[in-house]
C-alpha cells in the first residue's frame, strides 16, 4: 500500500470511532479546582450532567470558604471571636455548628487519651505555627519556662462545659484550635452536600486528604499517598466508597533551627513537636476522625500507635517512621500498591494491642 492510500482508511476508521462515541456519550470525570482550608481543594465528579456539575462545585466551594472563616481560630469568625471572648475572660458563648464541632472533637479527643487536643491553640500561637503569622516561623523555639505555663494550664476540652450554648469550666488562657480534624470534618460536609445533590461518584480531595463516594465507571478512584522525605508518591491506594484517607506529616509546616525540625504537631504532654513520626496515613469511612486519628498517632509515634488507633477504632494505619521504617496494618497493606520500596516494613496489626 502507498502512503497515500492509507489516509481514506484512517479518516473512516476516525469517523467511525467519532461517531461511536457520539451515540454513546461516555460518562466524564468533571474536575474543579479551588482554593481553601490553606490548600488546595479538588473535586471531582463523575457521570454528572455537565450542565449541573459546574453548579454542584460552586456550592461545595461555597462550603469550604464558609467553614474555613468560622473555624480560624485566629481570625473573625465564630471560632475566632470565641476564643477571642476566652482571652479577654468574657462570657463565651457558641452557635449550634460551632457546639456540634466541640462536641465531635470532645469524644476524639477523649479516645485518644487526649494526645488529640484540640486545646493545643496556645502551643500553636507560641511556636509561631498559628495562621496569622504570614511567614513560617524560624525559630528560636519558645523557652521551657513558656511551655512550662502552657504545660501547668492542661488545657483541653476535658473540662470545657457547654450549656444554652454557654461555655463555662475553662481555665482562663485556653485558646481552641480545631486544626487536626477541620480539614476532615469539612470534606465529610462536603461529601454530604454531594449525597444530598444526587451526585453518586466523586471525590474530594484536600491537598492529598480525601474522601471519595462509588467508583469512577465501575473503577475505584486511585489515590496517592505523598512520600513524607522525597518527591512524589509513596504508594498508591483504591479507595471504596465512602472512604477517607488522611495524612498527617512533619513535612507540611516546620522549620529547621539548629540542625532541628520543628514542626506544627504537637505532643500536648512535653509541649514540643512530635520526634519520631514523619507520617501517618489513616483509611476509615469518615474524614472528621480519620483526620483526627492521624494527628494522635503522629503523637502516639511508633512504640504507642497500635493501643491508640485500638482505642480510636481506626484499623487502617500506616506510620513511616523519621528512620524510614514504615509500620502498617495488615488491612492496610494487603491493598495499598508501593511505589517506593520501603527501608524496612513491619506489619502489625491494631487488635493485637
Ligand atoms: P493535621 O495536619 O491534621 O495533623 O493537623 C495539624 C494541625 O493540628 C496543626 O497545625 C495544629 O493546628 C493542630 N494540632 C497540633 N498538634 C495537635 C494535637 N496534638 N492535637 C490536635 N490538634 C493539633
Ligand atoms: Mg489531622
């Protein structure tokens, strides 16, 4: 055959292609991309009318920027203005969203023997990690006579009382900072809208923490998990319906002082940032306390993360150490695809502690 004559076969094979396509009308992956909670947010939807799926996006990036202003806790939000009353030692007082977000945080807080702490506001805002600051701070890290006061205050939720939406019992000082399970209880908000709308595919996904609802065409939606020490992935995950999958890292906001990272996880118990831990990755069918669960097993670290994700209930863990070792459930490992090869892998499950 001469080059010429090829030409007539492809354009029908093309045709033919083109117009099988147009008869079928393929379902779609819609992607929308925005920008809250401090990173970035994308959605994607799946076999959604086209016409609907910009719509459907708006109103869940609408979501975002109105949980993100009402849970600053440095800003003029509702968070913002209550701990702004719990400084000035005024009558505090919360609304029904607000009161729904402590009471969520309480119980986590308390089945993690309050290595979540959601209480830890005044730790954040004296190692510099609070959200006004417009620059990561550098250090030095703040005296073991400051830490001491915050030490000695024990401030948590444990004696925080709300009655009529009145706060009361606090000791004066505390400052709330929901930062550890915003981001998660934000996209289960988000995944409910999307329910509420009809929609029965789709994925939200935080900067890397995500929740997903069925399939993509009948295939999961893949995920990556982010190396905590090197560029791209780690491995990567099939997510089921429903699903969360979040990640907690010394990677996402630290400094370096003195050959030291210091970073914004805290260990409610020393005042200093978590040592051991560079990630921990939680799967479970919430966001609010997957993300919940990362945080306190950044602060379990690896000799403690197995009696405090019992305790949690999560069972879907892994933990990379900062020596590289990388410990994870046998749930969890019996599907998750590396992509690097870790230094060393210990399976150990969550029951046998
Ligand atoms: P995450 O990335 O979900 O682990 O959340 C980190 C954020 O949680 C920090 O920026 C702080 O605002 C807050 N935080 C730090 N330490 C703790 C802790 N021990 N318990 C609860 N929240 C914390
Ligand atoms: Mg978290």
């Amino acid at each position: 055959m001469t080059p010429g004559m090829r030409h007539p076969l492809i354009a029908l094979a093309l045709l033919l292609l083109t117009a099988c396509a147009e008869k079928t009308h393929p379902p779609q992956v819609y992607k929308y991309t925005f920008f809250s909670m401090g990173t970035q947010i994308d959605l994607s939807l799946f076999d959604v009318d086209p016409a609907r799926s910009e719509q459907i996006a708006t109103a869940i990036e609408r979501d975002f920027t109105a949980l993100n202003t009402a849970w600053n806790p440095w800003g003029n939000g509702d968070l913002g203005q209550l701990n702004t009353a719990l400084k000035k030692n005024q009558p505090a007082t919360v609304n029904q969203a607000l009161q729904e977000l402590i009471e969520n945080a309480r119980i986590l807080a308390r089945d993690s023997d309050g290595l979540f702490n959601p209480g830890v506001g005044g730790l954040v805002t004296l190692w510099g990690f609070n959200e006004a600051a417009t620059q990561m701070p550098s250090g030095p890290p703040p005296t073991q006579a400051a830490l001491d006061v915050w030490l000695k205050r024990h401030d948590s939720l444990a004696n925080l009382k709300i009655q009529n939406l009145t706060l009361s019992g606090h000791k004066p000082g505390l400052i709330l900072d929901f930062g550890g399970y915003a981001k998660g209880y934000a996209v289960d908000k988000a995944i409910q809208h999307l329910t509420d709308l009809g929609v029965k595919n789709a994925i939200v996904n935080a900067g890397g923490d995500l929740r997903a609802i069925g399939s993509k065409g009948g295939r999961p939606w893949m995920i990556g998990i982010r190396d905590p020490r090197g560029p791209g992935m780690l491995a990567a995950l099939p997510v089921r319906d429903g699903e969360a999958v979040f990640t907690s890292g010394d990677y996402e906001r630290f400094y370096e002082y003195q050959g030291h990272r210091y970073h914004h996880i805290f260990d409610p118990r020393t005042g200093y940032p978590t040592q051991e831990t560079a990630s921990v990755t939680v799967v479970y069918n919430a966001g609010a306390k997957a993300d919940a669960s990362a945080t306190a097993l950044m602060v379990a670290g690896p000799q403690h993360w197995q009696s405090t994700a019992k305790r949690l209930g999560v069972r879907q863990i892994m933990l990379v150490a900062t020596d590289g070792t990388v410990y994870i459930t046998s749930a969890l490992q019996t599907r998750i695809q590396f992509e690097k090869s870790p230094a060393k892998l210990i399976v150990g499950d969550v029951d046998a502690h």
